[in-house]
C-alpha cells in the first residue's frame, strides 16, 4: 500500500506552529515511505474562509520546503482539492446514507440546542444531542419543511457499540457509541461540516495516514463510524500532543508571535524551524542541522511523545544560531537584505561578513554592527559609561599609545597594556571593547580592530580620552569618531 498522508488547513488565518508541526510530520512520514503528501484545502466555511489565506500558506510551506505531490497547482488524481468544489462528491454519499436511513433531518433550533445543553451540564451529564427529532413521523417532517424549517442533517449513531482503533501514537483507543450524540453531516444550507467532508475526503484520495493535533481525538470515533458505514477504508489515525507555552496552556498569540508569516518577517530561517519543530515533541537520534530530506530519514512515528510538547524559544534560537552559521557568503547576503547590505561598504563586505558572522541571530543584530563599523557615531548606555569611568582615562591613553606603537597587531597592544597598567582578563578586555565598539560581547578584538583600521581605532579611543578628561560632555552617552 502506497503511504499517503495529508495537510488540510482551513484557509481562516495565518498558519501557526500547531498547523505546521502537523503539515511538518505528515509530509516527513510520506517522504521516509516515498509516499505522496496531499495538500487538501477545507474551504466549506464559506464565511469565514478567504482565498489570501490560502495563498498566504502555500508560500508559508513552500518557503519551509514542505511540497506536496497533489494539491492546489499540482496535478493530482484525486482532485479537485478544494472541498468547496466537490459538493458532487458530497451528494453521493448523502445520497447513499438517506438511502440506507442512517442520516435523519433535524430542525432544532441553536437556542433549543443550547438549552438543551445548558440542562445536561446542570445535571451533571456530558452533553450531546437528545435525538428530539430522531423519532419524527413523515408526516411532522413534511409539516415543519411546508413551514418553511430548513432542517441539518444528522447520523443515526448506533446504541451500545464500542468503537476502537490503535492510534498510530496514542496506542489503542477505545468509545462507547451511547456516548456520542448524533452528529451533523449535513448544515442546513447543504453544505457539509468538517466531521463529514474530512473524512469522506480522507477516503476518496486514498489517505493511509492521518496525523493531526489531539483536539481531534474526539471527531476520530465519528469519522470512523461514518466511513464503515459507507464500507470505506478507515486511514490509521495519529494524534500529536498539543503545543503548550511554559504555562502548559495550548500555545497561542499572548506567548509571543507564532504565525510563520510573522517569523519569517523577524528573521528565522526556514531550516531552523523545521529543525526545531521536528524535534518538539519527537527524538530525533541527531542534533546536526539537517535538510528536509534528511529529516525524514530520522523520523519514526515511534519516537513521538505523548506528553504536550513544551514551546522553549531557547531551543528555537538555538537552532536559528545554528542555521544563521550553516550559511555561506551569499546566501548570509540574501538574508539580510537589500536595506542592510545597503549599510554595508562594498569593499568590506566579506570581510564584515566574517568578522560578526558568529554574533548575530537576526538581521537587525547584522544592521547593529554595521551601525557600530560604519557609521559616524556609537552610543553608550549607562552601563557602558559606568565601565569606562571606571577604567579611568589613563586606560584609553595607553591604549592609544599601544596602538601607536604596534598598529593593527592586537596582541601586542594587549601585552603592552597589561605591562604597563598591571591589567589582565576582563579589566583589560572589556572597556577596549567598549570604547571602540560600545558593545560589551562581540567578535574577537583583533577582527573588529582589522575591520576598523587604526585610522578609526584611534579617533574612537581619542573621543573615549576627551569624555574621561572632561573636555567633551558624557551627559548625552554619545562619542563622535
């Protein structure tokens, strides 16, 4: 059997990590198999859903390198994958289950569900629907449909049956039927709800595997029930633990900016996501950074936890570092951008590349330095003000001197120094840091010395002398090279 696994988001909103996590998995599991990975969008929300949405996470997958092999723009033999263009598929299996009288019309009210609900949880009961009107005569439905009621539709779930399946990560799983009330298959506007067009879609295009977040556990016995019913294959079902912020609640916008739009815009590199979110939640026998393709080669339905799986940003920027560090010359230059490299002279470029290269996570930390390197001022904070009065100005002049003497040749200023001023480790490091780059970390002091030439070097550590003899006022934190 050809492994077939699918993504099928609802284009309502901006995909998410718990959507790509799910799209992430389902597309390495296909690939490890060399199986097809579907993307299927659910657009039967015809309120709600919007074509930007759609757009907006093809380019989202695409630019994570997660492809599908059917899908939107990509030839498929199981087409349309738009469910709003498959009514017709719809129709036939209403068609059969009317047939079969397994579906009854229900013309309840929302303000008659709902009270019917509100009175079950008052007697402490789960609620599910009451079946008022699965024992309606023909003659009371052809009553209410004169009236004018246009009725849902809904499945005719059998009494005291169990329902059970092995979930693919979850293990065995087990439901009792008198516990589920009947379901809708079918709105009033014809139109049919998740529960029944997810299913009968996963069946139609031959989906082996379904992965997806454990919020779905609870439709999966329904789905089941529905796709015996119209005798076909049940896919094997696997629910992913929920995403949780460090407050174990299901991760969500007020635990930061989580939506691959937004991450892509502050700077992550796709690599460092996939990274990330192949191992949250699943161990994975490497910790190398790896390509997609290799991904999957480690990826083992086995090896995923049934714990929520915590979001630790930590391990996200470690994988970011990471990435940041695997790239070469141009493709660093193309991801910091054309208003960057703008900052940059030509004429240092490489070697400005190779100088902060190991500092910086982000783009703005590459704009940072090129403001420190390039432009004609730095600034201190208080910190760093506090750090070089406390160096005191005969610091800064022999560094000059040093500077002087040896040029360019960083150990030999810094052995000089610590000669003359008795100075060693953090006290002789840090305000030379500062002073020439107002920075307390950084890149080692003989790159940024050969980035800034001793024409620089010497102007900077001559501002740094004027503030400590009080010839130019420190109450702005600001030294002019």
């Amino acid at each position: 059997m050809t492994t077939r696994t699918r993504f099928s988001p609802s284009p309502t909103g901006k995909i998410h990590l718990g959507n790509v996590r799910a799209a992430l998995y389902s597309a390495l599991f296909a690939s490890k198999h060399q199986g097809v990975f579907v993307l299927r969008i659910e657009d039967t929300d015809a309120v709600r859903s919007e074509e930007r949405y759609v757009d907006s996470l093809m380019i989202d997958l695409k630019w994570l390198g997660i492809e599908w092999q059917e899908g939107p723009a990509v030839h498929g033999d199981y087409g349309p994958y738009w469910q709003s263009q498959r009514q017709s598929i719809y129709e036939k299996y209403y068609q059969i289950l009317e047939e079969k009288k397994l579906i009854y019309p229900c013309f309840c009210t929302d303000q008659e569900l709902n009270l019917s609900r509100k009175l079950q949880l008052s007697r402490g009961q789960a609620p599910r629907y009451a079946r008022t009107c699965r024992g309606l005569s023909q003659e009371e439905i052809e009553k209410r449909l004169a009236s004018g009621r246009k009725p849902a539709w809904r499945f005719e779930v059998p009494s005291q049956t169990k329902i059970e399946f092995v979930d693919t990560i979850k293990g065995p799983q087990a439901f009792q039927s008198d516990d589920i009330g009947d379901f809708i298959v079918r709105r009033a506007d014809g139109t049919p709800p998740f529960l029944f067009c997810n299913a009968i879609d996963d069946a139609e295009m031959k989906i082996s595997h379904v992965l997806r977040g454990e919020d779905h556990l609870a439709n999966t016995p329904r789905q089941i029930m529905l796709l015996k019913t119209l005798n076909l294959p049940v896919p094997y079902y696997g629910h992913l633990p929920l995403i949780v912020g460090d407050d174990g609640a299901p991760l969500s916008k007020r635990h930061g900016s989580f939506s691959v739009e937004e991450l892509r815009k502050e700077g992550y590199l796709s690599i460092s996501l996939i990274n990330y979110l192949s191992r949250l939640g699943h161990s994975c026998d490497t910790q190398a950074l790896l390509p997609f393709h290799e991904l999957a080669k480690h990826f083992d339905l086995e090896k995923l936890s049934r714990s929520p799986a915590r979001f630790d940003k930590n391990q996200l920027l470690y994988w970011q570092k990471l990435a940041v560090q695997s790239l070469d010359m141009n493709g660093f230059w193309r991801w910091i951008g054309d208003e960057i490299q703008e900052q940059i002279p030509a004429a240092k470029q490489a070697l400005f590349v190779e100088c902060i290269k190991a500092n910086v996570v982000f783009p703005h930390d590459v704009l940072l330095w090129g403001k420190i390197f390039f432009h004609h001022h730095i600034h201190f904070d208080e910190a760093a003000i506090s750090h070089l009065q406390e160096a005191g100005e005969q610091f800064f002049v022999e560094a000059e001197q040093a500077f002087d003497q040896y040029g360019l040749d960083v150990n030999a200023v810094l052995a000089e120094m610590k000669k003359t001023l008795g100075l060693s480790g953090k006290k002789l490091f840090m305000p030379l840091r500062l002073a020439l780059t107002g920075q307390t970390h950084g890149p080692e002091l003989a790159q940024i010395a050969t980035l800034l030439g001793q024409k620089k070097i010497k102007e900077r550590l001559g501002d740094v002398i004027k503030q400590m003899s009080g010839r130019e006022s420190s109450s702005s934190g600001r030294v002019s090279p």
